[in-house]
C-alpha cells in the first residue's frame, strides 16, 4: 500500500489533546497510521500513513477535521541499511 507524509497544524491544542488526538488517528482505518510526532511548542503534527490512494488519504483528513499544510507520497526512503523503492 502507498506510504504517505503529512504535516499538521495543530496550534492551540494542549498536549493533553493532542495525545487525544495522535490516540485516535492511530486507530483509525481505513487510513493506517503507521507514525505520529508532534511538536506543542511549534503547533505541528507529522504522520505516516499507509493508504490506498491520495484521494482517501484527504478526505480521511477532512473527515477527522485535521488541517493538512502539505501531503508527499513516498517513493524511496533510506537507512543504514540501504535505499527501499515504494
């Protein structure tokens, strides 16, 4: 299934909330979450998500009312192991 990264705005949320948040979005399908961090200070949220298409990946987002800045598919992604093609 396609990976996907996002960021969020999440300013004004307290951490509290947004551990709420990060809770429920990792139980949420048919989008699978397979990474979330998040800054307080900075207001912003980062995911990595598994979908099946873009278009389901933004209209998860608008369901859940997340503000979404930006949306990446990923097509290579490196370690100290190497370089994996998506």
């Amino acid at each position: 299934m396609p990976l996907y990264f996002s960021a969020h705005t999440t300013a004004c949320l307290t951490k509290q909330a947004i551990r709420e948040l990060m809770g429920s979005l990792l139980q949420s399908k048919p989008v699978k979450v397979r990474r979330s961090v998040a800054s307080q200070l900075a207001g912003r949220m980062v995911l990595e998500t598994e979908s099946p298409d873009q278009p389901t990946l933004e209209k998860w987002f608008e369901e859940r009312r997340l503000n979404c800045q930006w949306v990446m598919r990923i097509d290579l992604a490196g370690d100290a192991n190497g370089v994996t093609e998506f």
